[in-house]
C-alpha cells in the first residue's frame, strides 16, 4: 500500500488539489512530525479523509526500544505486515554547554536505517542473515524511520543529522526506492538532510555501484570490504563470488568523489581472521589510488557465532600501520555494547522471546 511518506513533493502537488495543500502537509509531516491527519489544521476535512484512506501515515510503531549507557537507542519498527525492522539512532557527540550554562554545540546524531526486511547477501558474521530475504522496503518506510525517531526523540525540525543507510539488508538491492528515499530526505521542503550528510553502506554490489555513480546524487559511499583476499571474503561475504574485489575496487574508482571527502572502507575486524600486519599491508595495496579512509570495527559477538571480539592492541597496530603510511584509518568507536546495537540482534532477541 502507498502511504503519505512515498510521495515527493512534486508528485504530492500532482495527486491534490489546489496544490499548494502539498506543502502544508509536507510542514506536518516533516516540521511537525504529526501522527494522524487529523493534526494537520489548515488542511480541510474532506482532503484529510480522501488522504486517509488512499495513503496511510501508520505505516510503522515503534515496539521496543533498547537506550545504551552512551545514549545510543536501538529500536525495533512494526510494520503493516508485521514483519520488523532495526533502526539505531547514534549520539556521535553530547551537547555542550559554558560555564554559565549557555549551549555551544547541540547534539550530533547518526541513525542507521534499515533498507530490506532480511537480506539475501548472507554475510556470516551478520544476524540479519539468519532470517533470509523477506521483501524490500518502500520508500515510505525509509522515511517514516526517520520521522518516527525524530520524533520520539523531540529532535527538531531544523536540526540535521546524518543518515547511513547501514541496518538491516543492502540497500542497493532495493535501488529504486532507495534514491527517492534520498531525494525525499534531502528537499529542502521536508527534512532537509543535505546529502553530503547521506551515505549509503554496501557489501559491494559492483554494477549496482556503477549505477549508483552514474546517478550522481551526492551521497558519500561506504564499502563493507572486511577481507583483502577472495577467499576470506567469500567465507564472510557469499555474494563475492558473484562481485569480487578486483570488480568492486573498479567500480569504486569509477564512482563520483566529492573532493572534500573519501570513499569509506568498512573493515569488520574478526580476531585470528583478518586482524594481522600481513592484511594491513595488502589492503594499503588494494586501495592505493583510491581517496580513501579505513574505517576499523570490532567485531560485535552475539550468541551462537564462533567469530570472535580481536584485541585491542592488534587493532591499534593496525590502525598505526595503515595512518603512518599515509592511508587513513580510524577505530570505530564501538556503540551500544550493552545494548542489541548490531544489525539484527533486537529482532533476534524479540523472536526469541515470543518463540
């Protein structure tokens, strides 16, 4: 079903009239963040109930929400169908105030969103996997994620935050509803997330990121890499049988690079995996020529996997390795430990509970 967050505004001016009815409603939804057509004052009755019943705003509930000792919230969405999705939102920096209590830097936020119900990549090392592939999500869902925690967190309409598109599934695997959902996130009209501030996170899907390139919507990209050779990759990653690294890396060459930023290599660090000098050396090899930045993460453990946490000290080493030969890298500062923050963990623990 079509609901009210599918719509640009362009196409929202088409589908009412008088037209201009299309922005004020854009201002409750996106300024507002209301919950039911019934908020929105200045729109008369009948235009209400016409959009009520054609394009629905309940498309998703928040039903459990997990809050970290660093302020990080996991939360699991509802959707019409009843399947679940994970989205979290990341306090990457608290507010701060001066010695008389006067705010001189708001917070700073990153929320993961989820683009897939399940996944068919079927990474190893990833819960969501478990499940299998459901469906895609629409582009409603994209955004309505987005509205639901601004809201529930009472994050105003004027305050941007950045977006990766990182949770549960690929988003180029649902690339059509994907780029809207960034077209919609970033009109100026609604939330306003400029898309330098929008990245997308793939497993590396090299036509899709061709593709992706030739759009060139201004997106920053993130490669989830995690291995230097084929064959670790393909334990960890299924889908690099299909879309290897020599394929990958050629696509990330090819694809638009704002001057000011890098193309992100996430690394999954996996201790007695892909933890040791040897993979340092040859991943500065694989990326030489690229502007890129190394983004070192700990692997997150979860019941029943058998990869485990690495040490800290061979994390640093690695790190110190890649930034003294001129390849930025840094340690991604681990989030929510106390909490299910992983990609699937909170649906996990739900299905589990009610199992």
């Amino acid at each position: 079903m079509t609901s009210i967050y599918d719509f640009t505004l362009d196409e929202l001016k088409e589908n009412l009239k008088p037209s201009f009815r299309a922005k004020q409603i854009y201002d409750w939804l996106y300024k507002k963040y209301v919950t039911s057509y019934d908020e929105m004052l200045n729109v008369p009755k009948d235009i209400k109930e016409q959009l009520q019943e054609k394009y629905p705003m309940d498309i998703m509930t928040i039903i459990k929400k997990e809050q970290s000792r660093d302020g990080s919230i996991k939360y699991l969405f509802k959707l019409r169908d009843n399947h679940t999705v994970e989205a979290v939102l990341l306090l990457m920096k608290k507010k701060k105030k001066d010695e008389d209590g006067n705010i001189i830097r708001s917070e700073q936020y990153t929320v993961c969103i989820s683009s897939q119900v399940g996944c068919k990549v079927g990474c190893t090392f990833c819960l969501t996997a478990k499940g299998g592939f459901v469906r895609n999500l629409t582009v409603g869902e994209y955004i309505a994620q987005i509205v639901n925690i601004k809201r529930d967190n009472e994050i105003p309409d004027n305050k941007s935050l950045n977006i990766v598109y990182m949770g549960m599934g690929e988003p180029l695997d649902n690339f059509d509803n994907f780029t809207k959902a960034v077209e919609i996130f970033s009109d100026e009209n609604g939330l306003a997330i400029n898309r330098r501030r929008q990245t997308v996170s793939t497993s590396g899907i090299a036509t899709k990121i061709k593709k992706l390139g030739e759009k060139d919507l201004g997106i920053q990209l993130a490669i989830s890499l995690h291995a230097v050779d084929d064959e670790l990759r393909s334990e960890l990653i299924p889908m690099n049988k299909a879309y290897n690294i020599a394929s990958i890396i050629e696509a990330v060459k090819a694809f638009p690079v704002d001057t000011r930023k890098k193309v992100m290599f996430e690394y999954l660090v996996i201790k007695g995996k892909n933890d040791s000098i040897e993979a340092a050396r040859k991943l500065l090899t694989l990326l030489n020529g690229i502007h890129a930045k190394v983004n070192l993460i700990y692997f997150n453990p979860y019941p029943g996997t058998t990869y485990q946490r690495p040490e800290e000290k061979d994390m640093i080493k690695f790190k110190d390795f890649l930034n003294e030969r001129g390849l930025i890298c840094t340690i991604r500062e681990s989030k929510g430990l106390d909490i299910s923050a992983a990609c699937g963990q909170l649906k996990e623990k739900e299905a589990n509970q009610n199992a």
